[in-house]
C-alpha cells in the first residue's frame, strides 16, 4: 500500500462509496443480484469519445427507486466514470482488470501516481457524499478511544474510516478538516504534503496512539 495521503483518501473514498452502494442495494429486495456499478468496457478510445456506462439502466432503477432523485443519478454516474477513465488512463500500457467499477478502482488506487490518486479521490468524495446525502446515510467516520488530539492541529476529532471490511485497512483522518502544511507539519504522516488532507493508515494509529487491534475494531461495535 503507498502511504501517500492522496493514495490512502482515494482508498478512503472508494470503500466509502461502495458501503454506501451496498446500503442502497441492501434496501431492495432478497433476491436482487444485479452487480450495480460496473466497469466501462476497455478497449480502444477515439477522438469522439464513445464508451460504455459504468453504472448502467439497471442502477438507475436501483437509485431512483430508493432516493427518488435523477440528480444523484447522475452525479454518481458522471464521478465514478471520471474516476475510473483517470485510472485506465494511467495504467494504458498494461490489461485493465475487468469487474465491477468501484472494486476495479480499489484495486488500481494504491499502486497509482499520487496525482492520479488525488484527481480519483475528488470525483470518489463528490460521489458518496451525493449518495449518502440523498439516501440520508451518515457518514463512516468513528471515534477513536480515549478522544486523543490530532498531531496537528490539536482538535480532538480524529476518526476511523470505518468502510473497508478489514480493519487493517481503516485510515485514520482528522474531522475538523486541518490539512498538512509540509515538511514542518507536526502531523506525523508517512509523506507529508502542502494542502493535503491528514490521514493515517491504521498501523499509525495503533502504534502512534498506543490502541490495540481491539480498541480500533471498536470503533464501530
């Protein structure tokens, strides 16, 4: 995994969205086992365009039916389709794997350049925040134990990320939204950037602020 913290919001949003889709499916019925979200196909790209639907007309049954709004409909469809084309961009020169969008895009995320990553995580962000305000989902955020300060700037609103089914993979932020300011921040992250969100991987956390396997599973008992 790259600790870049574009790499590990961009890992964030992802997981964040897809918990989001499956809360959205989870409302329907048993026996719905439509994929949802999937993948454009790959293939040659010419100047006018022209490619398939990452999310598709089943989705948009799935959507509206629930949130009873077009809008999200297509704002879903137009960030996690942006996302996904950053990607395949950037990874032209070798097989795009195939399967659903978002599951695609979790796999390619951590192996991307940071600025492809940082582009991803914007268009990840815009999509779940749409899909959550709408289906009034909150968000995946959890406290941490003992309410400890942020490295850097002190607030006490550090919070998991929650979405990843395995904890191991739960990134830590700091809710009041303070950003890195570089080399002389205080935050303690792996890389540190200019105007970066702050984020940790959940090894940080266990080993920065002492917690336990435990304590971080927690999180969200």
């Amino acid at each position: 995994m790259n600790h870049h913290p574009s790499n590990l919001w961009a890992a964030a949003n992802c997981w964040s969205l897809r918990r989001a889709w499956a809360a959205a499916r989870d409302t329907n019925t048993g026996d719905d086992t439509r994929d949802g979200i999937r993948s454009p196909i790959w293939g040659n790209r010419t100047s006018a365009g022209g490619h398939g639907d990452p999310i598709g007309d089943t989705v948009t049954a799935d959507v509206d039916h629930h949130a009873h709004t077009a809008r999200t409909i297509d704002e879903v469809r137009a960030n996690v389709d942006q996302a996904w084309w950053l990607l395949a961009s950037a990874t032209r020169n070798t097989p795009m794997p195939t399967g659903p969008a978002l599951a695609v895009i979790s796999r390619l995320v951590p192996a991307a350049d940071p600025n492809t990553a940082d582009e991803v995580a914007g268009y990840l962000d815009r999509a779940d925040r749409a899909l959550r305000r709408t289906l009034r989902l909150g968000d995946d955020h959890w406290p941490i134990p003992g309410n400890p300060p942020c490295p850097g700037c002190g607030v006490r609103m550090l919070r998991a990320r929650t979405s990843a089914p395995d904890s191991s993979a739960w990134p830590v932020i700091c809710a009041a939204g303070c950003v890195c300011l570089g080399d002389t921040c205080g935050c303690g992250m792996d890389i540190r950037v200019k105007r970066t969100v702050h984020i940790w991987p959940a090894a940080w956390a266990r080993n920065t602020l002492d917690l336990t396997a435990t304590e971080v599973d927690a999180t969200c008992a």
